[in-house]
C-alpha cells in the first residue's frame, strides 16, 4: 500500500510543486519508510520542513518486493506472466492508476479484471490451473490445455458484456459439479480444432457463444431427469400413431375391393341392346349401380381424407409441444416425427391413387355403356354431337 501512496504522490507531484496538505502527510510517510521506499529529496532539504507550495525534487528507487511499476496494462501482461491469472500490486504511469482504484465501465484495467474473473470461472471447471505455465487443464481423452494466453490488443476486442455475463453461470450448491463440468465440455468442443496459444484468445472473442452452449448443455442435463419418460411417451405416441394411420387405409380395403369388380360387372353383366328392351332397362340399371357404388366410394375416401389430416395435425401439435416443453431433448426424436409424417403422406397417395382409379373406373362404365347400348348413345350424340368422333 505504501507504494502505491508513494507512486500516486510521484506521479501528482510531476510538476515538482506541493498543492496539498494530504501531499505532505504522504512524503512525510514515505521518508519514514525510506528502508522501502529509499524515496529522498535531490535538493537535501529537510523532510520535516515540507509544507504546501514548496517545490521539491525527487529521487524514488522503491524496493519491487512492493509490487510492479508499469507503464499500461499491455506491459503489465507483457512483463509479468502471473498477472493474466491474478491481479498484483501494480502502477500503472501512463494514467496513475494503481490496483486499488476503482475504473469507470470499459477502461482497460475493468476489461482486465473481467478476465481475470472469467479465469477463475474456469478454474472451477478445469481439472487444474497450472499457475507457472499459466495454463488451464481439462481431461478429455487425456489431457487438454488452455494456455492463457492475451494481450491489450484482446482487452480491446472482446466483448465485456458477453464475458460479464458469465460470471455467475456456475451455480453453488447442489448442481455445481455437473455444471462445472458443462462449462468444461462446452469449452474443450469449441477449443479443440484450435492451436493452444489461441484458445484463450477464441473464448474471449466468442464468450457470447460459449454462454449459449453451456446453456444448452444445461438445459439438456435439466431436461435428463425426464428424458426416459419422454421417450416412452414418443414412442408410445409412434406405436398409436403408427397404428391409426395404417387403420385409414384397412377400414376400407374391403371396400376397395368392389372397384375392380364394379368393372368386371359392368363388362360382363352388360348386354347389347339395339333397341328400348329388356337389355337396355339392365343396362341402364347396371350403370346407375356405378354411379351409387362411385358416389358412396368417393364419400368413404373424403372422410378417410379427413381423418387422415386430423392425424397430421395431431402429430404436429406433440411435435411442436416437444420442442415447446423439452428444446434440449426435441432433437433427439425428430426421425420419430419425420417417420409419422411420411407415414400419413404415404396413405394419403394411396387415397388419391384409389380416387384416380374410380373415376377411371366410372369413365369406362360409360364407354362400355354406350358402347352396347346404341339408343343411349345415339341420345347422347344427339345433345352433344362433338362425341360422335368417340361412339
């Protein structure tokens, strides 16, 4: 402390004059510590005689045992590797600050002692802080380093807010270990493609984006303690969606059945008729039968449409829920959902095919129909003439 009151004083009294009775308090305690100091005046007045206005000159040699005279913190960093992991007693002379004055929010010493704050924030997830290197240790298929590495040229770079905000990210208490140690492999995953010297460096830069992986490592340690039952649900959820789309499609595959026989009928149950007869009122009769069987079919293939879409949205209702209530986990079952909804897609070609083949199958109703039934058609022809090219 006495070396930073006598630095202070120095750096005040560059223009060698005395303005204040506080000045002389202190020149007075340093000269009594001149063992520490060996702070002495050039003109050999006599100490006791100092008063305000007096212009004095001074020679200061202090013992560096005291703390460290810098120039600014980039040789602070430079000329005392320790002080990257801790802040010593230091002075900085550029702007007369020493360790014990407080800064105002973005000046390089506050940048400094944010640092110096997320070190100590990752000592507790390291494995150990090797203070000589100094490096932070992690295990990770062995051992994996952090060398802490920076310099006033990253003080200005980084993002203090990001870094500020990651200053309570580890909890004390019940969830500290497993929070350590995702901070840990949130650390090692984005440090690992790099050189060691620029590690530190990356998560200075990048702070923000280490703050959004520990929080979903969290999120997702969190959402653990029910992620089995979640899972029994999704696939529970799969096995009965499963089921229920396929029950669309075998509701009415007996249905399905009656539309090639509906053509075989109309191929073999219709007879030629030349004139209004018997054949003709059976021929008619049997078209009309296609019509109903056609109209009842294409009713049957809406509602089974429909409950096909209140399936799709169903399942996209859980999916959105799942993301909604377990985000760190959803991932994890995106191919269940993806199944599902090309399940549902599949059956609903399988109805648009059926639709197609029923409207075939009606069209060739009437070809047949017209076909053998000459009154029917020359009727027909006579109300639209452009089908005689057709019949």
């Amino acid at each position: 402390m006495l070396l930073v009151d006598m630095l202070c004083l120095t750096h005040k009294l560059s223009d060698r004059l005395i303005k204040r009775e506080s000045d002389v308090v202190l020149l007075k305690a340093c000269f009594d510590a001149h063992h520490d100091t060996h702070l002495e005046l050039v003109n050999e007045e006599p100490s006791s005689e100092l008063k305000v206005g007096q212009t004095v000159e001074l020679s200061v040699a202090p013992r560096l045992g005291f703390g460290l005279l810098k120039r600014d913190v980039g040789d602070l960093l430079t000329g005392y590797r320790k002080a990257r992991i801790k802040e010593p007693s230091f002075f900085l002379m550029t702007e007369g600050i020493s360790n014990d004055d407080p800064v105002v929010e973005g000046h390089p010493v506050a940048r400094y002692r944010a640092i110096l704050c997320l070190v100590q924030l990752l000592k507790r997830s390291a494995a150990f802080l090797d203070a000589d290197e100094p490096a932070l240790v992690f295990i990770k298929d062995g051992k994996f380093e952090v060398p802490i590495e920076y310099d006033a040229d990253d003080l200005k770079k980084m993002p203090l807010s990001a870094i500020q905000e990651l200053a309570d990210i580890i909890p004390s208490g019940t969830h500290e270990k497993q929070c350590a140690s995702i901070l840990a492999e949130a650390v090692v995953s984005m440090t690992e493609h790099l050189a060691g010297e620029l590690r530190f460096k990356y998560l200075l830069t990048h702070a923000a984006e280490l703050k959004k992986k520990f929080d979903q490592g969290y999120q997702l340690f969190a959402a653990g303690f029910s992620y089995e039952k979640v899972r029994d649900q999704v696939e529970a959820a799969r096995v009965e969606f499963s089921g229920k789309i396929h029950k669309v499609f075998s509701d009415i595959q007996n249905q399905l059945l009656g539309v090639p026989v509906a053509t075989i009928i109309v191929a073999t149950q219709m007879k030629d008729a030349k004139t209004y007869g018997y054949e003709f009122w059976v021929n008619t009769a049997v078209l009309v039968g296609c019509w109903v069987f056609a109209i009842l079919m294409v009713f049957l293939l809406h509602n089974q449409s429909h409950t096909l879409a209140v399936l799709r949205d169903e399942i996209n209702r859980q999916k959105r829920q799942l993301k909604k209530e377990f985000a760190a986990v959803a991932d994890s079952f995106t191919n269940t959902f993806d199944y599902l909804s090309r399940r549902a897609f599949t059956q609903r070609v399988i109805l648009w095919v059926i639709d197609f083949f029923v409207i075939v199958g009606l069209l060739l109703s009437h070809v047949i129909y017209l076909k053998l039934t000459p009154p029917a058609r020359d009727w027909l022809v006579g109300c639209v003439p452009v089908l005689a090219r057709w019949f």
